[in-house]
C-alpha cells in the first residue's frame, strides 16, 4: 500500500507484527511516555472506554513469559476501533517521537545511500543518494544545514574537487509532502600537491598512502607532530605505533605530543586500514634532545646539529643542580570507601574517613571524587576515569579504605561484590594502578591504603605485574605493616579508623610528604589501643622535596587542561534547586545536596500553600529500580534518620529529606514522583497532586561507571589470563569527552560544583572520644574469609558534530511526525 492516506485508516491490529512488536518494546521500556501514558490518553477519550480494570489487565502480563503490557493495551484499543491515524495523535501528545517513528507509512525507501570518502584534491567526486516509492521523487544536498546550490540531484559531482569541499554531507528526499534523509557522508580532501610537490594518484575508491609521515630532531619541551594522510573509500582509520607498540588513543591522522621528554625518542610508524585492507608507511626515527639555553647572538652561530650535540653535553653537566621550588600542574584525588561489603563483614569507618579526607584534600586545591561501595566493575571504571584526570606534572593521590591483602608484594583491594573467598582476579591491583600513573608523567604518585596486608591465603597465583618504570615520585603510606592487619574502632556513633584519626591532624601541614608521614606513624605509635598490632609503614622513592600544600602552576590552557578540568566537573554537577508549582496553588522547593561523589541527598519543603488550605505534606517516590531506595528510609524529617550523619549540619532545616546512594548504578536518567497530599477547610477528604521530575543524571551517573570494563582501561590489573575484565569497548581518550561531552555552559561553572557543602570535617567524627586499653577494634580484613554468607519534524539537518556515528543518532532522534494527519 503506497498511498499514506490509507495506510493511516487503517485498524491498530491490522499493522504488521514487526511493527506492532516494535512499537510494543518501544513504549514497554519508556517510564514516563510509556504504555500507562498512553492509557491514560486513551482513556480520556471517549470513543475508546479504557477502564482502569482492563489497565491492570494490561499489567499483568509483565509477570508472563514475554508478555507485554504494551502489546496488550494495543490490541484493546484496536478491538474498540482505535486507528492508526488516532494513534499517531495520542503519541504526538505524549511528545514520543521514538514510538512515532516505528509506525511512519510505507513510502520513500533510500536504497542507494551516500558513502564517506577520502579523496585528494584536484578529481572529480561523486556523492550518490538513491531513492524509490514515488514516481516523483525530488532531491536536495546539504552541507552540514546549508543548502548545496544546485543540488538537486541523485548524484552530487564535484569537478574538481577542492580542499573547501571537505565536510559533512546529507541528501533529503522529498515525495509530495513527505520527505526522508539519507545517511551522513563525511568528505574529507587531501591537497597533496601543495604540500608535497606535484602527486597524481588514481581515485578508485582504493586504499592509498599520499601523506607519508617525515623524521624530525627536536629538543625537549618541543612538540611532536607527525602527519599521515590517506585515501580511500570508506574513510580510512589510523593507528599510530612506537617501537612496535601502539600509542594508547593515537587513532588520528595526526599523532601530535604537546611536550616531548627523552623518553619519546624512538622509532614510528603507521598502520591504515580500511574495510579488510591494510596499509603501513615508512618508519620514521624521531630524535630527543635535551632543551639549552643559548644566547641570541651564540645561537645564531649555531648550527641545529651543535646544539643538539651542546644539549647532550649539558644535560650530564646539570643533572645535579638544586631544583628549583616543586609546584604541581594540577592536583587530582581519587577516594574509595567499601563498607557494605556482600559476602564479607561491613566496615563503619570509610565513610568517615573518605568524607574527612575529602574536605581536607579540597583546602589543599585537589579535585577530588569520593566513592562510597564500588563493584569490581565500578572500581574498575573509577580509576579509568580517574587517569584521564592525570597529565604530565599532575599530583596524582589514590585513597583506598576497605578489606584488602598482599601477595608477593603486590597490594589488592577488594570490591564489595567480591566472592568468599576472593582471589586476584576479584580485585584490584594496586601497582598496576601505579603502572598506568607512570604513563601519565605525573608529577607525585600517593598512595594511601587505610587496609589489611595479610597473606590470602586462598590467592596461590603469582601476579604478572609489568616491571615498573624508575621515577623519583613515589610515596606508599600503608596504614599498617605487611602482614599485618589495619583496625576501625567500635563505638556506637562513627568515627574515624586509626589511620585517618592521626592522619587528618598533619594532612594541612606544608612538609614533604614523606615527613608529614613520619610524623603520622609516630603518632600512632603511641596510641595504646594498636601498640604492637598496627602500625605505619611508609615506602618511598621520592627524591624532592614534594609535598601536598605545593602550588599549581599550570602549563597553559591546553586542550588536555580544560579537558581535565571538564572532566572533573562533569562528575560533580549538582541538579539545581527548583520550584514546583501545582494547580492547587501549593508550590514546593526541591534541593540538592552531594554527600559524595555517589552520594546526593534531596530535600523537599513546602514555601507556599492556598490561605485556604489546612494542612500539606510533599514528597518524593517511585524512584528507579537501579538505585534500590528503601521508602522506610525516605522523606525523614532529619538527614540522620536517612544514613546521611555527615551532611546533616550544612543542609537547610525544617525539610523531608531523602538519601540516594549508588549513583554509579544509574543507567537512565534520574526521574522520580513529587506527591502532594492537602486538606482544604471546606473538604473533610484528602486530595492528592503528583508531578513527574527529572533532574537528568547527578554527580557521578554522568561518567557510566556500571558499564562493562573498558579495554585499554585499569581492568587487567595483573594481566592474568582467567581474570573476568576483557571488553570490546573502546576507552575514549580526553580529547573525546573535551570535544562531546561539555556544553559550554560547564566552561565557567566546574568550579562551584559543591556550591551546597561547606562544612570541614565530619560532624560525627568524634575527635573528643576517650579511648582507653578497653577500646573494641575491628579489622579490615581476616585470615579466615569463609564467612556466612511534540515538537515538529524539521525538513533541514540538525547540527552536527565531528563523529559521523553520533552525528547520525542525534540527528534521526531528532525527527517527529508533525500534526498534519
């Protein structure tokens, strides 16, 4: 049936299976414009009687071997005569443009779909757009929003090509009042004749190397920039190799090092490929030198050559001057506390300790992220992103309080999803971790592990940890001796472990960290309670005098800084405060407050009611499944009563309060229900209001730490063959998230991320405690683990970005059926 008009009187139940079952999925999985919406709608109209009984009917066939509500509320319109056409209207005033695409009418079908290309200037181009339905079908190109002139054609033909013509293309078709628009095509042209001399190549649509990538001698600090261009139909990919290895996300044309050191010296080359063809270029040596001073008029007598050769000499001559005064090119903390262990006894103190040392650490200007309860996956993932903060100069300081164990001088901390008993393949590794800092160049590497070090006993296998590389900037603060046990002290309120008891007390001291340490380790030396069964051991490589006051001094607003800076904002946006107006002139204020990273609180109060009303209560519920909130525990009247005792002296007074933990866990947007409930002088009855909220994703949700372990991420810690951490994911590197991931307005605002919290030091953690030799101590670990167990449809392309996949998404997402049926 070609003729739409038709199509659209058509019965709901005469529509084809896959499209019924399509549309069934579709408004199945939709929360708030799903299939009790859409009863809702229909039910309000009375040509179709929809009763609330046949509603839950509908319900039911959750609980059926795939049922589906949808499908079955579908069936029953349909049964009361319900039409295509009268469907479309009720999906248009549910705004669901994803349901309204499944049942868009037979028409214009796109069989011939441009293909992206890399070409080199000077040839003769075609883009080919392909269509049929209709025996009048006419056409137009666009590049990017704009209207290509003349472009009216099947085929767009450029003769010849020129550099200017590079970019995205898209073809709509349009067919008396419909249109359709063909898959985007990337453009990209070479001129290789002006960089390289006079080239002439074929333009088969065969794989090609036109821009070879040349040698190059540099000094330290320089940067290195190698170029590799080629041809092709598809576009070609790239992978950049050194000395044989490939470079972690050099998957451009270009392989550009902003800052070369020595140890970038070395041997490149290039692999291009394309559908099942493989291509190399040449090997090209480049050469590192170390950086001189020369005066104007000595350099000018110099040849490149002398002072490349001056540079070596002098570098062996300076290596032993004093340093001048450390400072850090930025200062980034990582803090997992794991307490609600699964399998394993639960811990009281990381939750102090991890809130305490947060609030410090931020006096100190670190960016700092705070995970409270992590999976294996999730810590995975945290300390994945938690690299991407990492660059050349950067204080990096990982915190680690929970259950853990040493093997073979390895240290691993343990998830709180991990089996009983665990092995190495459940944890994390904490040299591997330190392995990846390396990489990143970073100014200091601290570790802190608040854990056991005892021997696992079940854990036989020897970890294959890669050797790590000799840097001067190494500091372990282990909060006991290995082989030995680390403590939380018993009391009824919370309080912090013996490390960070003493800890907190140096941390704000501008010393070298090695000596604040110290210093901690004699204080804990004299705490009687864990005389002879903990103490502070301190490893240390670190050969200046670096210390955590030292200031920033960044190197430039680079990409990679405001990328790192972006980054660390994304992770700690709070929802804004809002304001609920409901018909029955009663309005409600929504807050929003970050416990930790993963940790948001809400308070609801209630600003405004009608003279006329007597009495009003809000509330939130129907929160989604993912974050598993005990509704025994929502909407409190005090922040304690909801397990927020750390938060509770920097919230507002006189709310509800509510408490969502595990935001790591979020997969879809935050929505949930703000419920009314009044009583008017006039009516004896109480009368309800509700208003769906969504408050996008808060905090930590952005990052998407419950995904499957990245490849090329923290996941194999130990690179041992059975360990359950491979993925076909690609990790992106910063300049993904730099140029995706951001909207402009997180340029100015990262800074005041935390504009709700306020309070230094937990308000709980009991300094004035007295402990005495009766003090109760519980471990962080044991020998023995076997324990018990509507808007309209635009006919011109949608802004684009640089990648062609997501450019395709957003803009198909985009298109609505409009109001015209």
């Amino acid at each position: 049936m070609s003729d739409s008009s038709d199509f659209y009187s058509l019965n709901v139940n005469t529509l084809k299976e896959p499209i019924l079952k399509k549309l069934s999925e579709v408004l199945d999985k939709t929360n708030n414009k799903g299939w009790r919406k859409l009863g809702e709608i229909v039910a309000s109209d009375r040509r179709f009687k929809v009763s609330g009984e046949e509603m839950d009917r509908c319900s039911l066939k959750v609980l059926e071997l795939e049922g589906s509500p949808s499908r079955s509320l579908l069936r029953l319109i349909g049964d009361r005569g319900c039409s295509v056409k009268d469907l479309v209207e009720f999906l248009q005033t549910m705004g669901h443009a994803e349901a309204l695409q499944c049942i868009k009418p037979p028409g214009i079908k796109i069989i011939i779909q441009p293909q992206s290309q890399a070409v080199m200037s000077g040839h003769t181009v075609r883009l080919s757009c392909h269509a049929v339905g209709h025996p009048n079908i006419q056409y137009q190109w666009f590049k990017m929003k704009e209207e290509v002139p003349n472009g009216n054609s099947p085929e767009l033909v450029f003769s010849p090509v020129h550099v200017q013509d590079a970019g995205f293309y898209i073809c709509r078709v349009n067919c008396g009042g419909s249109f359709e628009f063909s898959q985007w095509a990337q453009l990209e042209v070479f001129d290789v004749a002006a960089t390289y001399g006079s080239v002439c190549h074929s333009i088969d649509g065969r794989l090609k190397i036109v821009i070879q990538p040349q040698p190059q001698r540099l000094l330290i600090g320089d940067t290195l920039d190698l170029v590799c261009g080629a041809v092709g139909k598809p576009i070609p990919q790239y992978q950049w190799y050194k000395n044989g290895l490939p470079i972690k996300d050099a998957t451009k044309k270009r392989c550009l090092i902003p800052y070369v050191t020595l140890e970038h010296e070395g041997k490149y080359r290039c692999e291009v490929f394309s559908n099942e063809e493989y291509l190399w270029t040449q090997d090209v040596h480049i050469q590192i030198g170390p950086r001189i001073s020369f005066k104007l008029s000595e350099a000018m007598e110099c040849s490149e050559e002398d002072i490349y050769a001056f540079g070596q000499n002098e570098f062996e001559n300076n290596r032993h001057r004093s340093p001048e005064k450390a400072c850090a090119t930025d200062k980034v903390a990582l803090l997992i506390g794991n307490m609600s262990y699964q399998n394993h006894p639960k811990l009281k103190a990381p939750m102090v300790d991890v809130y305490d040392l947060t609030n410090l650490l931020r006096q100190l200007n670190f960016k700092v992220v705070s995970l409270l309860d992590l999976t294996e996956s999730e810590m995975r993932n945290a300390v994945d992103e938690f690299l991407l903060l990492l660059d050349k100069g950067v204080y990096g300081l990982l915190y680690y309080a929970g259950h853990g164990y040493e093997n073979y001088g390895n240290s691993f901390m343990v998830p709180v999803d991990a089996p009983n008993p665990y092995r190495s393949a459940n944890c994390l590794c904490v040299q591997s971790i330190l392995k990846l800092m390396q990489e990143k160049e970073t100014g200091l590497n601290v570790f802190l592990l608040d854990m056991c070090r005892k021997r696992n006993i079940h854990d036989d296998i020897i970890p294959n940890v890669e050797a790590l590389r000799v840097t001067a900037n190494i500091v372990f603060g282990y909060a006991t001796c290995q082989d030995a046990e680390a403590f939380e002290l018993n009391s009824s309120g919370f309080t912090n472990g013996v490390f960070i008891k003493f800890l907190k007390k140096r941390l704000l001291e501008d010393e070298k960290i090695t000596v604040l340490l110290d210093r901690v380790a004699e204080d804990m030396g004299k705490f009687d309670p864990t005389k002879g069964k903990q103490a502070l051991e301190i490893r240390s490589s670190l050969s200046e005098k670096r210390a955590l006051t030292d200031p920033i001094q960044p190197t430039g607003c680079s990409d990679e800084t405001m990328a790192r800076n972006l980054q660390w904002a994304k992770a700690h946006e709070l929802p804004e405060s809002m304001c609920l107006s409901f018909d029955c002139g009663v309005q409600i204020k929504l807050g929003f407050a970050a416990e930790f990273s993963n940790v948001l609180v809400i308070y609801t109060s209630i600003v405004k009611k009608p003279e006329d009303m007597s009495s009003c209560q809000a509330y939130v519920t129907n929160f989604t499944p993912e974050l598993d909130v005990d509704p025994k525990e929502m909407n409190k009247g005090t922040p304690e009563e909801t397990g927020s005792y750390l938060l509770s002296k920097s919230l507002p007074q006189h709310c509800l309060y509510t408490r969502l933990s595990s935001l790591q866990k979020l997969k879809e947007q935050l929505m949930f229900t703000v419920c009314l409930q009044g009583k008017f002088t006039s009516v004896e009855d109480l009368v309800d209001w509700s208003m769906e909220v969504n408050i996008g994703k808060p905090l930590i949700a952005k990052l998407d730490l419950h995904r499957t372990v990245r490849r090329n991420s923290c996941l194999q810690t130990c690179l041992m063959p059975h360990s359950p951490s491979h993925s076909p994911c690609h990790s992106p590197g910063a300049e993904h998230y730099y140029q995706h991931c951001y909207p402009q307005q997180y340029q100015s605002s990262y800074l005041g991320v935390y504009d709700h919290i306020h309070g230094l030091g937990s308000p709980c953690a009991s300094n004035s405690l007295e402990f005495g030799a009766h003090c109760n101590l519980t471990p962080y670990h044991q020998d023995d683990m076997s324990f018990p167990v509507s808007p309209t449809r635009v006919n011109i392309p949608i802004e684009t970005t640089d990648d062609i996949n997501e450019l395709q998404t957003s803009f198909i997402d985009s298109l609505q059926m409009n109001d015209r049926y």
